[in-house]
C-alpha cells in the first residue's frame, strides 16, 4: 500500500521504540525509509538490521533541538534521496533527549521526582519543549516546502495522554514541560491542519498513553509494583500499550486511507482518557 513513498520518521534507531515500530511498519507496506536519530550507534545497527529485512534505508544522525543542524542534515537527505511523502515527527520524551543522556540506558536512567512549574530547572524546561515541541516544527518547516511542490504529503505527529489532560502530580516519569510541549504538538498539528488542507496534504497526531517502549518498560522496572499496579488499575483495558499498536494508527494515518481525516488527534491510551 505504500510502494514507491518515501518516509522520514525522527527518533527511529531504538529497536524498543515507538519510532523504531513505526519504521518497520511502513517498511513492511512496501514505504522505503529515512530514519534519523541522535544516537549514531544505535542507527547504524538499526540500518543493519533493516536491511537485513530487505528494507530500503537512509539514516542522518542530528540533535533534532538545534535548528543549524536539522536544516543541514534535511537538506542533506532531500539531495540524496528526493522528497518525502510521508513525515512522522516521533522524536521526544522525557529522557535521552540530550547528547549527555544518550551514554546511559534506558535501565540506567532513573524517574526523577515529578517536576512541576514551581521546581522546573530553567534549562530542562528549554530542553523539554525544544526535543518535544521545536523538533516537529524544526523538521515540519523543512520538509513542507517538498510537499507542497508536489501537492502531497501525510505528516504524523507524536503527542502524549499527558498533553491532552496534564501531567499528575503522583507520575514521576513525565513532568510539566513534557505536558506542555506535547499539547502544543497537539496545537501545530491543528495549525499546520489549517495552513495545509489545499495543498492536499494531511497533517495529524497520535496521543499515545503508557506505552511498552524502552520508557514504559523502564517505568515499570523502576517504580514499586504497587504504584505500578495501581497505574494500571486506572486503565480501562487494564494494561500498557505495545509499539505495535501506535505504528499500526500511523500505518493508516500515512495511507490514503485515512484521506479525509486532517487536524486530528488520535488518543491511544487504553481508555485512560478521552475527549
Ligand atoms: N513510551 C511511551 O509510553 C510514550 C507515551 C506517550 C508519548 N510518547 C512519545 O512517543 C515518542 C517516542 O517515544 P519512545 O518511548 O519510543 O521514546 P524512545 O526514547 O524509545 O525513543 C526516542 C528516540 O529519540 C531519540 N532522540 C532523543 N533525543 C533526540 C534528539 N535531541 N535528536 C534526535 N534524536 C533524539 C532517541 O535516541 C530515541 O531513539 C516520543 O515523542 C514520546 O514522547 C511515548
């Protein structure tokens, strides 16, 4: 279904990741990929391994919250590769999301205590709404123009339960600027919905709950059982969600199946919350 598109998805290297399921999702459906990340080490073993798969792969390794190096890179990538079809702005989190992070596991990386307004360290704020928020504009703004040329494109955006709702004080895996960050993913989707309807391209978001990935399965490594437990006693279907069930919403987001469908946010959250 998606032979002869081109997909760049952001933050796809960690083979547990929501990006990285992603990836392989297109891939699968015939897309060939341009997967970037931060971890340069961890991209050409995903490179590897997708290849392997008979996948067609491009990486470009950049830090997604400096402007400079996104527009090189990108520029880069649409040389080398031609313009892209499909964009999944997936990079973000509450971890990792610095080159200093990146030398630590998921495992080793600890919840910190939650971190609200009032305690919010002036550069984690910075560096919460650049990796979250900047990201998906930075990398928007520079794929965009391609679409437009061609009259086509499908652009997907990563939010989070915490930006449709807030971030509760008792969830020390997530913290104010992370929710803050992650609703305004959820305004640019509606924003870029708005700017871009008549050049036929589709722009919308996936708000996902507590999810398997490296971080959802480092939460539950981390914390107590009880609190873990009583987290997911709060979850309709009572249980996290896996990769695969976030990668399969954006496989029929990045298809024309999905056509008439812009400027909305899909919540896949287990019934944690809805609007
Ligand atoms: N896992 C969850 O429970 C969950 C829930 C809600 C939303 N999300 C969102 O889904 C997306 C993927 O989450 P995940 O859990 O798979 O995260 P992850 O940490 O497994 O993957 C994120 C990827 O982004 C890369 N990255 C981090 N900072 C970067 C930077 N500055 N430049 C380039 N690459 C960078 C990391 O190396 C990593 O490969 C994120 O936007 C996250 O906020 C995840």
């Amino acid at each position: 279904m998606l032979k002869g598109k081109k997909a760049l998805i952001t933050g796809a290297a960690h083979p547990q990741g929501i990006g990285y399921a992603i990836a392989q999702k297109l891939a699968q459906h015939g897309a060939s990929l341009v997967i970037t990340d931060l971890d340069a080490k961890l991209l050409a073993e995903t490179k590897e391994t997708f290849e392997k798969s008979g996948f067609e792969v491009y990486t470009s390794q950049f830090d997604v919250t400096d402007f400079q190096e996104t527009k090189s890179a990108i520029e880069q990538a649409l040389k080398d590769v031609g313009p892209i079809d499909i964009l999944v702005n997936n990079v973000g989190g509450s971890y990792r999301v610095s080159k200093e992070e990146m030398a630590y596991t998921h495992k080793e990386l600890r919840p910190h205590a939650f971190t609200g307004i009032l305690n919010i360290d002036i550069d984690r704020w910075h560096q919460l709404i650049n990796v979250n928020l900047h990201s998906a504009f930075y990398v928007s703004k520079l794929i965009i123009p391609s679409m437009i040329e061609r009259r086509y494109g499908k652009i997907i955006n990563m939010s989070s339960v915490v930006g449709r709702k807030g971030a509760p004080k008792e969830e020390t895996f997530t913290s104010a600027p992370y929710a803050i960050a992650k609703a305004g993913v959820v305004a640019l989707t509606r924003q870029l919905a708005l700017e871009l309807g008549d050049y036929n391209i589709n722009v919308n978001c996936i708000a996902p709950g507590l999810i398997r990935s490296g971080r959802g399965q480092m939460a539950q490594e981390n914390m107590n059982p009880e609190d873990y437990n009583a987290i997911i006693r709060q979850i309709p279907l009572q249980r996290i969600g896996e990769v695969r069930e976030v990668a399969d919403i954006a496989y029929c987001l990045a298809t024309d199946m999905f056509s008439y469908v812009t400027g909305q946010t899909i919540d896949v959250n287990g019934g944690t919350y809805f609007s």
